[in-house]
C-alpha cells in the first residue's frame, strides 16, 4: 500500500457534473491518494481560506503540505498521482497545454450542464444534498480491478 499522504479535493456536492467527475476519477484512484472533501459541509468550507463563491466557481486541491491548487492546476494534479494517467498530467501540466487548459476548464466549469453527456443539474427534487462529515471522511476504499 502506498503510505503517501492524500490530496484533499474540494468539490461542489450539489452539482451533479462534479458528483459525476468524483464518480469517473475514484475507481482510477487505486493507491487512495485522493479524499473528496464536499464544500456543502460547513465544516469542510470553513476549513479553507477561500470564499464560499471561489469554491463554487471551480475545484480546489490541498497539498499533503498545505500548498493550494485549482482548476485545471488542480486537475493536472489529480493526474499526476494516478498511475494509469500520470503520463497525461505531465504532458498537461507543460506549456502550452497548462494555458489552454486553464482557458477550456473555465469554459467547461461555467457551461458544465450544457455539454454532451453531463448529467442534467441538480435540482430541489434531483439531487438530495450530499456531504459527509469532515470527521468521518476517509480515502476512497474502493480498488480498480486488474
């Protein structure tokens, strides 16, 4: 089992195309490097320097060392720690792709229900708020099989 500290990603848990990213990128995570931190949770906002708006506008990551990331950045280093896509966080995080990713995740994040295949936005009826608590967050358990 890899013993490297986790990355904490904080994410919108009411909208549904963030509920379905966190659903892509889990199963990929097959050292348990990523806690997804759900930004409805009073407890998991309040322990972020950031505005409730800033949060809501696009994810954040923390680092093991307390070093901040978002958007696409954020993505890269999602990336970056799982093993099948590592090669692609790489290349993504190198010029000029870091700049036209910053420039398509911002598009993507303020258009997010509009593109083919996203779920549909959550509503009143939907989507029932989601967070766990901070206290009991763990690391995903879950494993890709081989």
């Amino acid at each position: 089992m890899d013993t490297q500290p986790s990355l904490d990603i904080y994410y919108d848990g009411n909208c549904s195309f963030c509920r379905w990213s966190k659903g892509v990128i889990e199963p990929w995570d097959i050292r348990g490097r990523l806690r997804f931190l759900d930004i409805n949770d009073p407890e998991v906002a309040a322990a972020t320097p950031f505005p409730r708006e800033k949060l809501l506008r696009e994810m954040h990551l923390r680092e093991p060392d307390g070093t901040w990331s978002a958007g696409f950045a954020a993505w890269v280093r999602i990336l970056r720690v799982l093993p099948r896509w590592a090669w692609l966080g790489r290349i993504l995080g190198v010029a000029p792709f870091r700049w036209v990713g910053a420039i398509v995740y911002r598009w993507v994040a303020r258009h997010r229900n509009l593109l083919p295949g996203a779920p549909a936005p959550c509503t009143a009826e939907t989507c029932a708020p989601v967070h766990t608590p901070i206290a009991t967050s763990i690391r995903n358990p879950r494993r890709r099989a081989t």
